[in-house]
C-alpha cells in the first residue's frame, strides 16, 4: 500500500509557520511578534447579482488587511473558484513582508471573489466587479489613503478600470480618486510597465542572483544567465512576462512551460511570443507546433533544467511531488507555491529557493509607484525629460568634437534621449530587486546564516514592521 503523505495545507497557517521560523532569531516583544503576525481584520460578504430579471446569482465576497503599521493598505483583487478565508488572509500577510522586503511603504491587505470569471461574460464581470466594489467602499475597504486593491489571479486592467470608474462614482469631485486602485489602464491612470511588473521583477531578481560565484558554486552553476535552461508553471500574466524577459536574455532557453492542461517542452528554447499567440489562437498552450506536448499538468516537475519557476498558485511544490524536481534553483515567481515540508527536503538537496515575498515583488513595487503618480497628478519624467535631453545632446557634442567625428546614429539618438516613464519605473523597479536581494543576501550568508533565503526575507520584513510599530509609538 502506499505511503500517505500528511502535510498541513492551510495556506493561513504555512505563513504563520513560515513567520515563526523567522521570528526565532530575532529578540522582539513576543507580544509585538504576535501582532505583526496576526490578521487585523477581514471582510467576509455575500452580494447578490442580477444577470437578468430571472436570473440571480450570490457571490461570496473578502477583503483581509493584515497590518495597517502602514497606510494605505494594499494587495491584489483575486477572481477564482479557489478563493476561500485562509487564502486571502494568507496573501494579506505576504502582502505586509513583502511591501517591508521591498521598502513599499503600505501594510498588506488582499481581496477576493470566490467564482469562476472564464465562465461569465464581459457585461457579467462588470456587474459583479462593480458590486464588489460597492460593497468595500460601503465599508471602507477601499481608498486611497486606506485600502488600495490591484490586479491579482483572475484580474487586470479592466477589473481595476470598473474598480477605479466605481469609486469615483460614490466619491464625486474626490481629487485623488484614482490612487483608490492600482493596475489600471494606462489610458486611465495606469502606468506604464505595471502590467508586465511581476515578471520584469522576477527577471531582475534571478539576474541578481546569479551575479554571486560563490553561492552558485555549490549548486554547480556559474555566473550569469548565459546557458542556463528555464521551465516554468503558469504562462498567466506573470509566467508570460517572466518567460518573454528571460528567454531575452542572452543564451537563456526557457525549455518548458506548465499549464493547467498539458506541458510544452522544447530543448533548444520555446519561442515566447509564438506560443502566447498560439495560446491565443487556440485557447490553449498545447500542441504548440515544433514542441513537444505533455497532456499531464504534473510532468512540468520532472523536467531537468537550472532554474524552475512556479508562476501559478500556492501549494504547488508539495511533499508528494518535490522529489521530482529536478532544478538547482526554485524561483518563486507565485505567492506560496512550497510548503514548509517540501521546501526541507528541497533545501537538504542543496537547492536554492529565491523567495517569493521578494521574487514576486516587482508587481507592487510598481503599483507604488502608479499611487505615487496618480496623487501627484503628473507623469514620471515630465519634469525632467527635455532638460536632460539638453544637457546629453552637450556631452554628445563635447565627445564628437574631442574624437572629431559623430557618433553612430542610433547610438546618438539613445544616449541623447531623456527618460520616458517606462524608462524610470523599469529602473527604479530595478534598483528595488537588486537592493532587496543584496539585503536578503546578507542577512542569509554574510551576518548569521539563516536557514534559507526565505527566513532572511522574514527577518528583514519583520524587523521593518515592528520598527514601524515602535515608531507609531505601539509597542515602544
Ligand atoms: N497581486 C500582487 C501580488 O501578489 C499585488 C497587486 C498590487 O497590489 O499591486 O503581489
């Protein structure tokens, strides 16, 4: 008979788990620990919508904010049958390490509506988007100074769109109105690169992890990106971007990529692009031509490559399946993908896990910076823009007239260009990962090495978030 695995799977307790870890190095308030670890407060609420005169239906509604340390609050709106208590609660705490990780100033809160959005129509989604709204605005779940929601599983610019058009509709004349949400069209307060977000970051954040020969050394790999092989889980929003950024990367090949379907696999590297049309042509990754298809979801696992990206949901990494696994590195691109058992066996491999309250925080890093715009109501780079443009054609001018020749002109034309706004976010979205990571990296190998990477992160987020408190003079 076969051995029965048991693994708690409450995603709520696995984070709580994941904190105490943590918590044991450090020499806090155990009352101060309990607090930061605790989930303030959540909305639980059923609404009723109205399809057509016969027709109703109730959905089940959650809004969790799990520390207000800092305000607004902030995290993603999720859309899936799979939404229940727990899981928002859970993704309300990464929310809170992970904004602390990134140097974010918000507190972490998340949403969620507990049905399936490919099963209803545009018109239908719009209802129950609004609704939804309607019911945080009632109770203040939602604002720009207290509860700003962005795009999440199931979710994106056109939910955050009807989010924002929903707020401004209870809130006329509010001047900052549209900082009520993140993630929204670009046409209406959105900012540039916040759709590919995610994976830009996860892009940065594995770039960084590979810049260090000494950490890579016992797993076999050298530096840098060159000639490392890429599977990843989930081609949604995130796997999507993270899978186009790094097969840009010079000699990287994404040579397998997950779905809920079936696995395409291709030794000398998929073409993103192609795929994502083919996706879009046929509703579907699989017998994407010149790859090889794989019907079983699960077969992403055994594929052997350098680095393997979970870029779909929680729970995915378990003790039933992490023996076969066989990367070096486990870059968690999606909110909770191992569980605590899996992540010792793996870590007892040798294997190096990048975390997910870091790898994946590129998303609201951004969206950080899409509030900071929209209340100061005014586009990245308007102010400076022309007059470094004046000051890079000078440099350029002095450079011709010392070598006596002109430059190149498609060389002329990048260095004397100002920065456009998706220049700024990507680079400030850059400085973020690179800076995180080195902090995390020190707190793990350098100071007093922790377990993994991921109770490094916790260390540092909890160390953040119980300054905060002393400062707000709680807990002093
Ligand atoms: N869903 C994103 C995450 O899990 C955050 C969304 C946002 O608030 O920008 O990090």
């Amino acid at each position: 008979m076969a051995t029965v695995i048991q693994e708690d799977l409450n995603f709520n307790h696995i984070v709580s788990k994941q904190f105490d870890r943590a918590a044991q190095y450090l020499k806090i308030n155990p009352a101060l620990l309990s607090q930061i670890k605790a989930c303030n407060n959540v909305y639980y609420f059923q609404f009723p919508v109205r399809f057509s005169d016969s027709h109703y239906e109730i959905f089940e509604g959650w809004r969790a904010e799990h520390s207000q340390h800092r305000k607004p609050v902030k995290g993603g709106t999720r859309f899936s049958e799979l939404v229940n208590q727990d899981e928002i609660m859970a993704l309300a705490a990464l929310m809170t390490y992970k904004c602390a990780i990134v140097d974010v100033p918000f507190g972490g809160s998340k949403g969620g509506v507990k049905f399936n959005p490919k099963k209803y129509t545009p018109n239908q989604l719009e209802k129950i988007t609004r609704r939804f709204t309607a019911e945080l605005i009632r109770k203040e779940y939602i604002g720009p100074g207290e509860n700003v929601p962005g795009p999440d599983v199931g979710t994106g610019e056109r939910e955050m769109a009807w989010m924002a058009d929903t707020y401004d509709t209870f809130h006329p004349g509010g001047i900052d109105n549209l900082a009520c949400v993140t993630g929204k069209p670009v046409s209406q307060g959105g900012i540039a690169g916040r759709r590919e977000a995610t994976g830009r970051g996860v892009q940065y954040g594995i770039r960084e992890a590979f810049r260090y020969p000494d950490d890579l050394k016992p797993l076999g790999l050298t530096p840098g990106l060159e000639g490392k092989t890429v599977v990843i889980q989930g081609f949604g929003n995130v796997g999507y971007y993270a899978a186009k950024f790094l097969s840009e990367e010079d000699g990287v090949r994404v040579i397998g990529i997950g779905e809920w379907d079936s696995v395409v696999t291709k030794p000398d590297g998929l073409d993103i692009e192609a795929l994502n049309e083919w996706r879009k042509g046929t509703g579907s990754i699989k017998n994407f031509p010149n790859a090889k298809t794989n019907l079983k979801p699960e077969s992403v696992w055994d594929i052997p490559c350098d680095i393997l990206i979970p870029a779909a949901l929680e729970n995915q990494i378990t003790l039933e399946n992490c023996d076969r696994i066989k990367a070096k590195v486990l870059a968690e691109a999606a909110n909770g993908p191992t569980t605590p058992g899996a992540e010792d066996v793996l870590h007892a491999r040798g294997v190096m896990i990048i975390p997910d309250i870091f790898l994946n925080a590129g998303g609201v890093t951004v969206s950080y910076f899409e509030w900071g715009k929209n209340l100061s109501h005014m586009r990245f780079g308007r102010l400076q823009k022309h007059l470094e443009e004046i000051k890079n054609q000078k440099l350029v001018g002095a450079i011709e007239r010392l070598i006596g020749k002109e430059l190149d002109r498609e060389d002329k034309n990048f260095l004397v260009r100002g920065p456009e706004e998706i220049d700024l976010v990507n680079s400030g979205l850059e400085e973020t990962m690179v800076s995180a990571y080195q902090h995390i990296r020190d707190v793990h190998y350098l100071k007093a090495p922790t377990d993994s990477m991921r109770v490094a992160a916790f260390i540092i987020a909890i160390q953040k978030v119980a300054l905060a408190y002393e400062q707000l003079g709680i807990f002093p």
